[in-house]
C-alpha cells in the first residue's frame, strides 16, 4: 500500500475532478468552485471531530490526514460555539488559500481573485449548519440510524440508497414547511 498517495491528495484530487464536471477551463469560476468544496469537505470534517466520531480509534479528520487544516498544530476541535466555529472556518478558509495559491500560480492567477467568494461560502456553510445535529454522531457508526436491526441483512449499496431517500425526504419536508 505504499504506493498509493495519501488520503488527503486523494481526496484533492477527486474535488478537483469534481470540479472539471461543473467548470472545463482552469479560471476563475473553477477555482472559486473548487475552493468552496474543498471548504465543505473540510468543514464537515470538523463537524464530525466536534460530535466525536471516530473510526477505529481514530477521528475521521486524522484518517484523511487533514486534523492539520482544520486546527494548526494539531489541537482538538472543541464543542460548538459561535467563537470556536468562527474560528474553525477561519482555520479552514486559511488552509484552503494557501492550496489555491500553489494551484493557481500554475495558471497565473492570485487567489485573491477567489477569495471573498470562497469566504462567503463558508460563512453561508455555517449559517446553514449551525442547528443541524445531522453529524454529530452520538456515539453512532457512520452510516446508520442507530438502529442497528433496520440495517441488519441489507447491502451497502441498499443502506446508501436508503439514506439517499431519507435526505430527499427531510429535505422536501424542510422545504414544504
């Protein structure tokens, strides 16, 4: 397994694929689009260190090999808070900038002509988040309800499809209220 790249170049890449499927040109609307995924990505990391979840042993954030670009020196994200969040996406947006700078020199192009919208983006993200419980977990294994007997004899793909339809559905419901 040596020879594979790390979590979090993997995961780079594929938002920068990602990306390619919404904007073809390496410019401005690309990069602003992938700056806001890479946010998003980050960001939901960081929700799920704040609820606690953990795979074996280990949060999600230092399995992707990210803990870093979310909390400099390594430290732990604490329980919500408006400062603390502040601060987290302020931590975020930092360390998405300095990847787009790297990327987008190889364009020509500074990051400051993505900037506010990537910080906008992730003002919005918190605003939207904020009293969704959706990711912190409770002690519950990624992927289920807690209700492990519901899941009991399904397959990953029939579990995915299911979760897929009950987003669908909370959505329509917030929408319709």
């Amino acid at each position: 397994l040596s020879g594979f790249r790390p979590n979090d170049e993997l995961a780079s890449t594929l938002i920068h694929e990602l990306s390619h499927n919404w904007c073809g040109e390496h410019d401005a609307v690309f990069w602003t689009n992938f700056g806001q995924m890479r946010v998003e990505y980050l960001w939901t990391h960081a929700r799920l260190m704040r609820g606690g979840v953990f795979v074996n042993g280990k949060r999600t954030a230092a399995l992707a090999g990210i803990a870093e670009w979310i909390s400099p020196g390594g430290g732990s994200v604490v329980k919500s808070n408006a400062q603390n969040e502040s601060q987290t996406m302020d931590n975020i947006c930092q360390s998405v900038f300095k990847e787009l700078a790297k990327d987008m020199a190889q364009h020509h192009l500074p990051v400051q002509l993505v900037a506010p919208a990537v910080l906008t983006f992730g003002k919005e993200l918190m605003a939207e988040t904020k009293n969704d419980a959706s990711l912190d977990a409770e002690g519950r294994r990624l992927g289920t309800s807690g209700d492990d007997d519901a899941t009991e004899g399904t397959s990953a793909r029939e579990r995915a499809l299911a979760a897929a339809e009950r987003r669908a559905r909370e959505e329509r419901d917030k929408t319709n209220r």
